[in-house]
C-alpha cells in the first residue's frame, strides 16, 4: 500500500485517471484517500484469479 501512495503521487503514474474525481469520489464514500486505495487494492485481489483465468482463456 506505501508503494502505491508513492506512485499516485507521481502525475505520470495512472495519468489518464483524474485525481479530483477519484479525490470526489473518495469525499463522498466518506473517506480519506489512504482509505480508498486500500479499499481498492483489497477489492481487486479478491478477484485477481478469476480475472487472470479469463484472461488465460482469451488468449487460448
């Protein structure tokens, strides 16, 4: 998660994404920005698997 942090703070990092709408969207979650990219992490590894088996199938 620290990583990450670091990499949002660079603007190259993710560059076409607007920070004041990810920034929005955290304020209206009620939560800080740490919050919400933690939150986000947890929820994609969730489904890391499967996404990566879908993947593997296309490319079969």
């Amino acid at each position: 998660m620290p990583s990450l942090k670091k990499k949002y703070k660079d603007k190259r990092f993710a560059a076409g994404c607007s920070r004041d709408v990810i920034a929005a969207g955290a304020e209206r979650l009620g939560w800080i920005l740490d919050e919400l990219l933690e939150r986000t992490i947890l929820a994609m590894r969730s489904c890391e698997e499967s996404v990566n088996a879908a993947l593997a199938e296309e490319g079969n």
